[in-house]
C-alpha cells in the first residue's frame, strides 16, 4: 500500500496546516466547510475527480492534519487557506462547500486562485428572521448535547438547519455526524470568534467584486432559500459568475449527489482543448 500524501505550511503564527493529497493533474483545493474537515466532507465526491486533477484537502486549524491553537477568527482561518493555496508553487482552482464559502474570501486575497466553484456557499448576513432563530436553536441544540458528552447527536443536531430529513438519515447511515462529533468543541469556540472576526464578510459586494477569476456557484433544487439567495447574491456581484442546480439535491449534495457534483466540477475545472 502507498503512502498518504501530504502538504502542509506553517502560518506566519506557527501554525502547522497540512492537507491529504489524491490524484494527478492540474491542482484543486478542496476547501472544508466551517463544521467538518476536507476530507470527511469531500470523501464521496473524490473518486469522482482524483482521476483528472490532483486534489489538495487541507484541514482548518484544530481540524485534521492542522495544530490546534486558539485564535479561530474568520480572518484567521482565511490566512491560513491563502498561505495554503500559494504555497502550491501554481494556479489552483478552489471548492468550497456551505461555510467554505471563505473560498469566496479567499479568492479575493490571492493571484494563486484561477477557478472558484461554491456549493452553497453560506452568506449569514442574507439569514431571514424565521433562519436565524432556526440556526439560533441548532446551535443551542449542539451546545446542549455536546455538554452531556453526546458529541455525535450535537453534530446532527447543529446540522439539522441545513440538511433535510432524507439527508440526515443518509448522513446518518454514512457516519458522518460520528466522524464529525469529534469537532464540535472547536466550532464552539469559533463561533464567537467568527462573529467578532474583524475585516469584511464574505457577502460584502466589495469583497466579491474583487474576484477576478471566473466562478461557478452551484446550488441544489431542494435546498432552504438562504442558501438559493447566496449563490444568487454571489453571482450577482462577481463579474465572471455563472450559476447552476443540481436537480432533486438539497444543502448535503456532498453526501447525497456526489458524482452529480463531480461532473459540474470537472467540467468547469477542465483545461480548455488545445488549438490546432
């Protein structure tokens, strides 16, 4: 059996941030979103690209193959992932899923991003009345159950905003909330930070309109309508955006729809055919 393949740089605060490494082809960073890790929450879809690029999951701080440390501000997070991105040596392309819509943030702040596609990147400031209690409650939920040491049931409590009955049981059946629970102390302390995180927000137009690199925003046709209004936001403020569904997928499409979302990746993330 080969080694696992590994990449990691050290922060300018001396944080290790390192990231698995699959496939072969031109690179793909495949950003984790604000709850899991690249590589839990990008694991169905892999099979499905690691044929044709070579695919760079790297782990938030306290995540995965990362140090733990406790500076978790937005802000903070966004350093990391550039640093990461340009330490590649050449253009990449970024995903990002739900809260890795920081892929949006990301690709404002470096030269080194060629292509952006976000699966329904979260935009917390497009959140009606009605959402932001519902995501008040599933946080109150996970923090609850993480308190009695139910750390798999807080994962799918804090989730259960974001993913519909049907994706939670397949969700369920996968392992994924028992593989995430083990992050839940961390996205509790990162939370607040996020909320007090200085610099720009990711739906801020001045922060979009700074994208240069083409963008494609996926989202899924049965999903919550924050996560429709973010990809509609987004691509009304890019100047290179072009939007796309993925019929009958919801917020978990990772996990329900991943060769669905393989094959709109890998068709915006191809190199163009040579001339002649």
């Amino acid at each position: 059996m080969s080694e696992q393949r590994t990449h990691s740089i050290t922060t300018t605060d001396g944080v290790s941030i390192g990231g698995t490494v699959h496939g072969q082809g031109s690179p793909v960073v495949f950003l984790p979103g604000g709850f899991g890790d690249a590589d839990l929450d990008w694991r169905a879809v892999l099979p499905h690209v690691s044929d044709r690029f070579t695919c760079f999951l790297p782990s938030l701080r306290g995540r995965g193959l990362s140090d733990p440390h406790p500076d978790l501000g937005l802000h903070r997070l966004v350093e990391d992932l550039v640093a990461f991105v340009e330490s590649l040596g050449e253009p990449a392309g970024l995903v990002g899923w739900s809260a890795g819509g920081m892929v949006l943030t990301v690709a404002a702040q470096s030269e080194a991003v060629d292509a952006v596609a976000a699966f329904e990147p979260t935009l917390f400031g497009l959140l009606d009345d009605q959402e932001r209690a519902s995501l008040g409650e599933a946080v109150a939920g996970m923090r609850a159950l993480a308190a009695d040491g139910d750390l798999t049931g807080a994962a799918r409590a804090f989730l259960g905003f974001a993913f519909n009955a049907e994706e939670l049981a397949i969700a369920d059946e996968a392992g994924y909330f028992q593989t995430a629970g083990r992050y839940v102390p961390t996205l509790l302390e990162q939370l607040p930070q996020t909320m007090q995180s200085p610099g720009p927000e990711p739906d801020d137009p001045a922060v979009l309109g700074a994208i240069s690199a083409p963008v494609l925003v996926v989202h899924g046709t049965e999903t919550r309508r924050v996560f429709v209004a973010g990809a509609k936001h987004v691509t009304d403020h890019v100047a290179d955006a072009a939007l796309r569904e993925i019929p009958g997928a919801g917020h978990a499409a990772p996990l329900t729809h991943p060769e669905a979302l393989a094959e709109v990746f890998a068709e915006f993330f191809a190199p163009p055919p040579a001339a002649g």
